[in-house]
C-alpha cells in the first residue's frame, strides 16, 4: 500500500504545476475573445488553488490501474468517479459551471461522453500494440525453432 501512496504523492506532485499554467492559458483565451474583460484576485487565486489540486488528483488517480488485485472494470468505475467528483467540485465552486440540474446533467453527459471516448481510444490503440508484440514475438520463436 505505501508503494501505492508513494506513487499517487509522486505522479499528483509531477503533475499539479500543469493545472495553473493551463487556467492562465484558459484566461487569456477568455480575454482575447471578449468572454471575460477582468477578473478579481480572489477568483484568480481560487483558480489557481483550485486546478493545481484538481491537477495533483487527476495525475495521481492513474496509480489505480497499476493495482493489479483490482478488475479492469472497477478500476475503471473507480477513476471515472474520482475524476467526476473533482471535475465537477473545481467547475462549481470556481463558478465555471451553474448550480442547477441542466448545467450538471448536460456536464454529466459530456464527462461520460468524453471519458469513455478516450477510454475506447487507448483500449484500441493498447490492443493494437499488442497484437504488433505478439506478432515480432511469434516470428522471434519461430526463428530461433528454426535453429
């Protein structure tokens, strides 16, 4: 379990610098096309605050797959509601998503949506890969029956 913490640490450390550097990159988008003008120093260190640790959670949720006692299917139920809650705590309590039912279910649909789109991604591009594997190491050992 330590190894688990140790790496969740690690991976959520690695990754909570990328989180304010991509808000400022959202903000100067937002001001460039006239969506935003200004914005006060409490809503700017909330966001800051806000996505480094939405950051640090979403680098360190990917230490779930590495727990190899877990089936694939609650692994993926498990890091989908980890990325969920926090997506959606960050959206709301930043203001970047309305209170209401429409702006959740609409955002619920998207993350789902959005989430198992990637998921199906790198399902095919992992069973690709590995296809490619087995195949080098068919030929690897039929080559060295051949000796």
């Amino acid at each position: 379990m330590k190894k688990y913490v140790a790496e969740i640490l690690h991976r959520g450390l690695m990754s909570s610098g990328f989180g304010p550097v991509i808000l400022a990159i959202v903000y100067l988008c937002l001001q460039r096309g006239c969506v935003i003008q200004s914005i006060t120093v409490n809503e700017v260190c909330l966001g800051i605050f806000s996505s480094a640790a939405l950051a640090f959670v979403v680098g360190g949720a990917n230490v779930i797959y590495q727990i190899e006692r877990l089936p694939i299917m609650l692994a993926i139920l498990l890091h989908g509601s980890i990325l969920y809650v926090s997506y959606i705590t960050v959206y709301l309590t930043n203001g970047w998503l309305k209170w209401g039912a429409t702006p959740v279910l609409v955002f619920t649909g998207i993350f789902v949506v959005g989430y198992f789109l990637i998921l199906a991604i790198i399902i095919t591009v992992t069973k690709k890969r590995t296809a490619r594997l087995n195949e080098i190491l068919k030929q690897k050992n039929q080559g060295e029956e051949a000796l």
